[in-house]
C-alpha cells in the first residue's frame, strides 16, 4: 500500500510541473504549478481584476468610435440629400422658366408639372454635378461652423486660454505699475486699431471694457514682463489703467473726461482733409483772382504767354520783378509757406 509520504515525494501530476520546493508538514516537497497558465498564476488577483477592467474599457472605446464613424456616415447622406434637394430645385426651376415662362408656379396644371420633371429626369446627371460641387460643400461649412467659437473676444484669449506663468513668482496688483505702464502705452499706441476693435465690442459696457482692458494688459504682459501678470482684481485694475490712459490722451477722449467726467468714451477719428475743396476754395477768393489777372497782364505785356519757356513772373516784396525759372519759384514759395506753419 503506498503511503502519504511516498504521494508527496513522488513527481508532478500530468499537466502540471515542478517549480523549486516548499515546506509541507515540516518537510520539503515539490512546488508544482500548471504548465498552461503560467501567466495568469504570475498574476496577483488584483492585477487580473485590473486587466479585466481594462479590456472592458477598450471594448466599450471601440463600440463608441464605431458609433461615432456611423453618425458622420449618417450625417454626410443626409448632407447630400439635402444638397440634391437643392440642386433638383434649381433645374426644376430652369426648365419651368424655360417651357411655361408667362405661367406662374401655383397656376402650373397637372401635364404641365408632369413635363417639367420628364425634362430634369433627363438631366438627372445635371442635378447630381450640382448638388456634389455646388451645394455639398456650402452644407458641410455651415455644419462646421455650428461647432466653431466665432467672436472670441480678448478675454477669452487672455484669462481663460492662457497658461499660468511659471518663470519666477509674479507681483500680485491691483494698479499698474507706473514704471511698466510707460511701456505699455507704448504699445497701446503701436496697436490704437487692435485696442479700438477690442473696446468697441463692448462699447457702452464699462465692466467688460474695465475686463477687456486687464486682458490687454496680460497678454502684453505675458511676452515682455511676466512678473506683471498676476492681476488680482480685474475690474478694479482695469478701470485703473483706463483713467491713467485717459490722462495720457491714449485711445481714450480725454476731452470728453475734462467736460462730462465719463472715461469711457474712445477717441474720434479725426476727419480727413478734403485737399481738392480746400484748393478750389483758395482758388475762387478775390485775393487770388487778381493775382492771377495781374501775373497773366505782365505775360502778355511781355508776349510770354503761353510759350511753354518754363518761366514764372517772380515777385519780391509785392511786386513782379522779371522772369524766373517755375521751379526756384514755386520751390521758393513752398519753403516760405513751411517756415510760416513751424
């Protein structure tokens, strides 16, 4: 009879193999382990519980982007079909203008709406180019569109898409600090049109504009003075720096401060000169008139009129004293109006 001792001496069972000993009832016997799962018998039961939960997340991810890819199937054709809607209209129209043209649309009769669509039928490869090539692809923009951020404005840019700074510790504010604020009138006045645009989106709102003012201030910051970022109250130091910009007549009226006390108020742009009234206006004045009579009597005294010589009737103190090349002339006349505006 074999006893328990000789079992546990004796080799592995068939499927199984040895692996070192151990310790069994004060003795070492054979540590014996499956052969076929040898990884899973490495695996703590944690970890198996770990692996099966991942294999679950990677199958739901591949059901969720195989549900993604068919909603953008399902979406193209209803795109196309909507463009091929269109593009139907179109010949539809076409050919309706073209066999009944003095018969309005609602008056059409039964045969008459049945020859029309005979004739698009024909032209059915017609509809088709046009939906593809002109209708497809103004329906896919205006999909696109619906998912894009229009109008970003300077705050979204500044405070809520910026990066914290990371360089150095910076200078916690509530004001702007006078000696930076040199700067950065600077560049308010490089970019007046970037800043106007900016302002004039919130035009009439002075806590937005105060706001808008701050994330200008970042974003200028955030190049060249970085420890100048950290901006504690945005409205407080935004109103700040719109009075001190007000002072310093940048973008801002400072006219309109002095008169109505409001600081919000952007600067007008000033009017252009109108060059050619301003010239006609000159022109037309007594003064001129006679002088031109008396320059073109001493030409004709002279028999110069017209000959093209390339010589003005010089004046010095008031009076015609000869003849003088036009260019010193008029050169002479220019540099004399100069010396009057300085």
């Amino acid at each position: 009879m074999i006893s328990l001792f000789d079992i546990l001496l004796e080799d592995c069972w068939k499927g199984y193999k040895q692996d070192g000993m151990k310790k069994k009832g004060g003795k070492d016997v054979p540590n014996c382990i499956p052969e076929s799962n040898e990884v899973e018998e490495a695996l703590t039961p944690q970890q198996k519980l770990s692996r099966k939960r991942a294999m679950a997340g990677k199958q739901r991810m591949i059901q969720r982007k195989r549900q993604r890819t068919a909603l953008r199937k399902k979406g193209h054709k209803q795109l196309y079909k909507k463009a091929y809607r269109a593009a139907y209209k179109d010949v539809y129209k076409f050919f309706r203008l073209k066999l009944f043209p003095d018969v309005p649309k609602s008056e059409l009769s039964i045969i008459q709406k049945k020859q029309i669509e005979k004739w698009v039928a024909k032209k059915k490869r017609k509809v088709i180019k046009r939906a593809r090539f002109k209708y497809l692809p103004i329906f896919r923009e205006k999909e696109i569109a619906k998912f894009k951020k229009e109008n970003i404005d300077m705050l979204d840019q500044a405070f809520l898409k910026g990066k914290p700074v990371k360089e150095g510790r910076p200078i916690p504010m509530n004001t702007p600090n006078e000696l930076v604020y040199l700067d950065f009138k600077k560049y308010a006045e490089k970019n007046k049109k970037m800043f106007k645009k900016e302002l004039l989106k919130h035009k009439g709102d002075g806590g937005r504009m105060f706001l808008t003012l701050s994330a200008l201030w970042y974003k200028w910051a955030r190049k060249d003075n970085k420890e100048f970022t950290h901006i504690k109250d945005k409205l407080k130091f935004g109103r700040a720096l719109m009075v001190m910009m007000v002072k310093d007549n940048v973008i801002f009226s400072k006219d309109t401060w002095k008169k109505s006390g409001k600081i919000t108020q952007l600067q007008e742009k000033e009017a252009e000169r109108d060059y050619k009234a301003e010239y006609k206006k000159f022109q037309s004045s007594t003064k001129s008139k006679k002088y031109r009579a008396e320059l073109n009597k001493y030409n004709r005294d002279k028999g110069t009129y017209g000959n093209g010589d390339g010589k003005d009737a010089s004046h010095k103190g008031g009076k015609i004293v000869g003849f003088e090349s036009e260019k010193k002339n008029r050169g002479r006349a220019e540099k004399s109006r100069l010396k009057k505006n300085d």
